[in-house]
C-alpha cells in the first residue's frame, strides 16, 4: 500500500492516479479526511477499478508501506513530526522542494538541515527516507494517457529503500530512475525546481529534466 500525505494537492493526486494505473493501491491522506475521500473519488473516475481510498493523513501513515509525503514546504516540520510514530521503520518518499515565490520569481529556500529529505529524517530518525519525484509535473501525472517522458532522480542513504523506489518511479509509463546518490545530494534536486518553475512561467510550459550521457 502507498500512502499519500498531504494527497489532495496536485502533486499527490498525480502519483495516485498514475501508481493506481499501474496497479498499486493507495491512500490519499489529507488533514480532513472527507478530502481525502474526495481525491479518491476523483482517481477512481478517471481510472475505474482504481484500488484507492482516503481519509487522514495519520491513517495515509499507518496503512502504507511506502508513505510519500506531498504536503508545501511551510507545512513539512508540523506534518511530518506529528507522523513520526507512523512513519517509524517505513521507506518514505519526500517530494518537497522548499520554495518561495517573490519578486515574480521562485526561490530556493534554505533549509537548516541541509534539505527538506533531511529535515523528514531529523524529524523521524527511524524511517527510511528516500528523495524523489520533485521534477515531475502534476499537470501531465493528472492526464492519464499523457506520457511523462522524463528523468525521476532518487536519492537516499538507504540502498535497498532508493531501489524500491526507484521501481516505484519506473511503475509510471516512460519514467526512468535515476539513482543520484545519497540523501546529501538531494538538496540539488529539490533546488532545481525553483528553476524549472521559472522556465515554466517564461515559456508557459511543463518543464521537466533528462539527464544525457549516462
Ligand atoms: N505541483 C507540482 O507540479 C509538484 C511537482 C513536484 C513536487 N511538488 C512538491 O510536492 C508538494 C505538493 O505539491 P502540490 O502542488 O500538490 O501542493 P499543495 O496543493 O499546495 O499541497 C498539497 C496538500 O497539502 C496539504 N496542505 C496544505 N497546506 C498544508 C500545511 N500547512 N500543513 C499540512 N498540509 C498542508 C493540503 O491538503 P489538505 O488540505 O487536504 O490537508 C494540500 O492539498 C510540494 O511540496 C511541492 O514542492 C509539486
């Protein structure tokens, strides 16, 4: 089972229906849990005989076995460390980028532990933390037959964790993984996404990266 916190925002709602497509189960956890359930009425329409349900993000915790946490930056600390017992011993995925919006600009903010994957793992020390699925764009996740033709980078200090999830991130059609080393590194990949949304906003696109030469 996959568990979604924060699972109502487009980004949870995106890996839902697409790991639903491949055929995972899910739970879409939200701070309500008649949102939740809502989210998860809106996979099972555009993929019938989805295996989904919702309801609270504790719930989203307790169930999984891989828990992703998808909830903005601001609200990470709070999410994560009322969570801690749940997540204890599980392989969670973090997809946050810490950012900022001023200026007409995004920004990378800095995060004191080093990254926001970091932080998850001073907060709950006893899970498995892997990073990834930050460039991926939820508007093309949300459209079942598009393809979302791009590079997932995972990072984590936990092998057999980063594996399993890197399969994960494989289960969406014409996603490759890329193992990007340990959880050190997962900064660069959460900071990319300031510039990526910036792309998107000059070019009025659904930036997403590739890496060549590997
Ligand atoms: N959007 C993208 O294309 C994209 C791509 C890659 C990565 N990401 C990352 O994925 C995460 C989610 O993105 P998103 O666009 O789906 O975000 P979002 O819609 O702003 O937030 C996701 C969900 O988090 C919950 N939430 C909102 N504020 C919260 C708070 N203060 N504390 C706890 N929960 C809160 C809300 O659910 P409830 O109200 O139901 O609790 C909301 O539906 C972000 O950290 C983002 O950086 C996004």
């Amino acid at each position: 089972m996959i568990g979604i916190v924060g699972g109502t925002g487009p980004e949870g709602r995106g890996l839902a229906l697409r790991f639903c497509l491949a055929g995972e189960e899910v739970f879409i956890g939200s701070r309500a849990a008649e949102r939740g359930r809502a989210a998860a009425e809106e996979i099972r329409a555009k993929a019938p005989g989805a295996r989904v349900d919702g309801g609270e993000n504790r719930e989203a915790a307790r169930l999984a076995d891989i828990a992703l946490v998808a909830v903005p930056y601001q609200g990470h600390r709070e999410a994560v460390s009322e969570l801690r017992q749940e997540l204890s011993g599980k392989v969670v995925v973090d997809v946050v980028a810490p950012l900022a919006f001023s200026s007409g600009r995004f920004h990378a903010l800095t995060v004191p532990e080093g990254s926001v994957a970091q932080q998850l793992k001073a907060l709950a020390p006893e899970a498995r933390v892997v990073a990834a699925f930050h460039t991926v764009s939820a508007a093309d996740l949300l459209v079942p037959d598009r393809t979302v033709d791009c590079d997932v980078v995972v990072c984590s200090d936990d092998r057999e964790a980063k594996q399993q999830v890197m399969t994960l991130a494989k289960c969406i059609k014409s996603v490759r993984a890329v193992d990007g080393s340990g959880l050190e590194c997962a900064r660069y990949i959460e900071d990319l996404t300031a510039l990526l949304l910036n792309i998107n906003r000059i070019y009025k696109g659904r930036s997403m990266i590739k890496i060549v030469g590997i």
